[in-house]
C-alpha cells in the first residue's frame, strides 16, 4: 500500500513511510559508526601492547587502515547497489565489517590488527545506505533525512568518547571488537526488515557510460572536491585540538565536557536553517557562507593558542558549519545525479569524504611535527578558500517538485 495518505499533505511534511526510513537509516548508520567511533580513544594505546606494536608507524597503520579500505571500495559498493540493489549491497558490507570487527578482536599481533581494521573498511556501505535514504524521500525533505543520519553519527562520534574508554575497563578492547561485530549483524536485521522496501527496484542494467559520465559532471566533482576538503579539515583539527584542550588546563578524560556543549550549540543553531536550504535559488549562497564560517572558524583556532574561550569559540562555528555542509552536500549529490545512477555518484562521494579523512590526518601529522599547530588550521584555512573558490561557479540545485512523491512503500 502507498505510503502517501489520501488527501492534501503538505510538501514539507514527511510521510510515515519517511520517518519510518530516516529513522532505520540513521540507526544503521548509527550502529555501524559506533564501531569505528568507540575504539578511537583506546587503539592505539591498545595496539601498542600487542606484539609488534613498538613501531609507531605501525600503531598509525592501524588507526589509518580502515578509512583507505572505505574509499577504495565505496565507488565499487555504489556501483553494486545500482546494479543489484541497495538492501542487497547494503547487508553484504555488513557482513565484512562483522568479520573485520572479530579479526580484530582476535588479532594476535599488530599485522593482524591492521587486517581486521582494512577489512572493516572494506565493508564500505555509506554511499549505498545514502542512495536508499535519497530513494526513498522526497527532494524537499531530503536534506532533514540527511540531517537525521549526520546528526546521529555525530551523536555517536560524542557518545563514543565517553563511553570508549570506559568499555575497554569492562571488557577489553578485545571485546569492544567483538560487540561492533555482533551490532553489524543487528544492523542487518534493521535493514531487511525495518526500512521500506522502494517502489522502482533498485537493480538497473550496467552502463559504463553511465559511470563515466558521473566522474565527469563538474556539479558532481565540486561536491566531491567539498567533502574531500571538509573531512580533510576534520580529520587535521582532530589531531591538533586535543593538545590544545590539555594545554588549556583540561585533562584528557575530560575532553567530552568541551565536545558536548559546543555539539549540543552548534546542532542547536544550525537545525532551524535546514527548511531553508531546500529552497531554490540557494545553492550558491549557503554553500559560501558555510565555507565561510569554516574558514573563520580555523583562522580562530590557528589564533587561539591555549585559550579555552578562543578554542569553543572556533570550535562552536566549526561544528555549525561542519553539520549544515555534513547534511546538505549528499543532498546535493542526490538531486544532480541521475536516478539509476546515484548508487554511483555517491560512492564517488563517499570515496572522497574517506580519502580526505585519511589525507587530511597524514598532513595534518606531518604540519603538526615540522611546522607547528598554527599551520594546521592555517592549512585547512586555505583549502577551504579554495573549495571557496570552485563553489562561487557552482550552479543552482535542480529545483525540488512540490509534487514529487516519496518511492517507499510499507
């Protein structure tokens, strides 16, 4: 049966059917995150213990691992679930990031540390879990979707610092593997059973011409080109920003009291914006002002030195723009990719969200080490500028039909 009720809806209004899909979907992503999240604050220390663990290069490739494998294969697991389905592609990188998570937990040496975590990685379904969530909303409630899966793995990311350390008291970081594997396995149960199933199959004959016409689209790389940029940011502030939150007097194990609040702020300010960014004719201008706000926000923390106010402060306008650009960029990705090939384009995406992750640490070591703090978010300031730069020619998002309707049923 349609999801859509008989009678006048507004269009802003989602349907039972897409709250029912936004809330599966974020719990998926949810779930999935917080195995990657939750044994951040205890790997390394962890990693040291093991045979072999003595070499920090190795103890980096452990950490590092897992976002290399995610934008190796997200092109290929987007691919996969234009071809043979979403819930398919979606339940069998699942499976592999189950039995990366027992690897791990197994792992008798660093080496078979490193291959648990390259397997978890290998189990790359963001960008199918994406194209379901764009499958089954409509365009202009799409970005609150986005939201509702960004926003909770920000939960999970701030939930993980506390509770990460934690766990590993109870039950081992042994354990904690082990627990994300049996949550991997949950999660796909949430996906057959809980998420409705799209009108149009998602199978669709292969093109290769459709692949390559993905990789070419100038709207497409722009937003490809952002979340490189953005998550190359992210990942550089977070080697640096705790240093600087102990220099400020704050004891490590304390850190989630600085994170909370400025999420909690940062969420709080930029929620009533997202009915707005559907509008059109807003493209241009909420992407500039969001890159904007980035590149205040690093030219603030590149000053703040050990100031606690400076360092909220920067990190309160980061995490505005962090979360609105988070949510509304795989919306944009969404509505300029063709239908059967969405799979693909936000495979590409996610590939370069997880290789900016993974680049952006790397450089962000090597500045931290030769250069000095400072240079750090000097460096994420002028990559923004340039992200800044390529999104002043970006054009308007396709408009979104108020009487398009959602292609999930119950």
């Amino acid at each position: 049966m349609s999801s859509i009720a008989a009678g006048p809806r507004p269009a802003s209004r989602m349907t039972p059917a897409e709250r029912r899909a936004t809330a599966c979907l974020a719990g998926v992503s949810g779930l999935r995150m917080l195995g990657l999240f939750i044994v951040l604050p205890v790997l390394a220390l962890y990693a040291a213990s093991l045979p072999g663990g003595q070499d920090p290069a190795m103890i980096g490739i452990a950490i590092g691992a897992y976002g290399l494998t995610q934008a190796i294969l997200q092109i290929p697991f987007g691919w996969a679930s234009d071809r043979f389905g979403r819930k398919p592609a979606i339940a069998a990188g699942l499976v592999v990031f189950a039995a990366g998570s027992f690897v791990a937990a197994w792992a008798p040496g660093i080496g078979w540390l490193v291959a648990g975590r390259a397997i978890q990685g290998a189990g790359a379904v963001s960008a199918a879990v994406m194209a379901l969530a764009a499958d089954l909303t409509r365009d202009e409630v799409r970005t609150r979707t986005m939201a509702a899966i960004g926003i909770t793995i920000g939960a999970t990311f701030t939930i993980s610092l506390v509770v990460g350390p934690a766990l590993a008291g109870v039950i081992g970081v042994p354990g904690i593997f082990s627990l994300t594997g049996l949550l991997a396995l949950c999660a796909i149960a949430v996906v057959t059973w809980g998420v409705p199933d799209p009108v149009a199959p998602a199978p669709v004959a292969d093109d290769p011409s459709r692949r390559r016409r993905v990789l070419a689209d100038r709207q497409l790389l722009r937003l490809d080109f952002g979340v490189f940029v953005l998550h190359a940011i992210m990942a550089a502030l977070f080697l640096q920003v705790p240093f600087a939150l102990r220099d400020a007097g704050i004891e490590p194990a304390r850190h989630w009291t600085v994170y909370l609040p400025v999420l909690f702020v940062a969420v709080a300010v930029v929620l009533p914006l997202f009915r707005a960014v559907d509008r059109p004719g807003r493209t241009r201008i909420v992407l500039s002002s969001a890159i904007g706000s980035l590149v205040v926000s690093l030219l603030i923390l590149a000053a703040a030195g050990s100031s606690l106010p400076a360092l909220v402060a920067g990190l309160v306008v980061f995490f505005a723009a962090f979360t609105l650009l988070e949510a509304w960029l795989p919306s944009m990705v969404s509505r300029f990719a063709p239908r059967e090939a969405r799979g693909t384009a936000i495979g590409v995406y996610s590939g370069m969200q997880f290789l900016g992750m993974f680049a952006g640490a790397a450089a962000g070591g090597l500045l931290l080490k030769h250069v000095g703090p400072g240079a750090v978010h000097l460096a994420g300031a002028a990559l923004a500028l340039l992200w800044l730069l390529a999104g002043a020619t970006m054009s308007d998002s396709p408009v979104p039909s108020e009487t398009s309707t959602p292609t999930g049923r119950t």
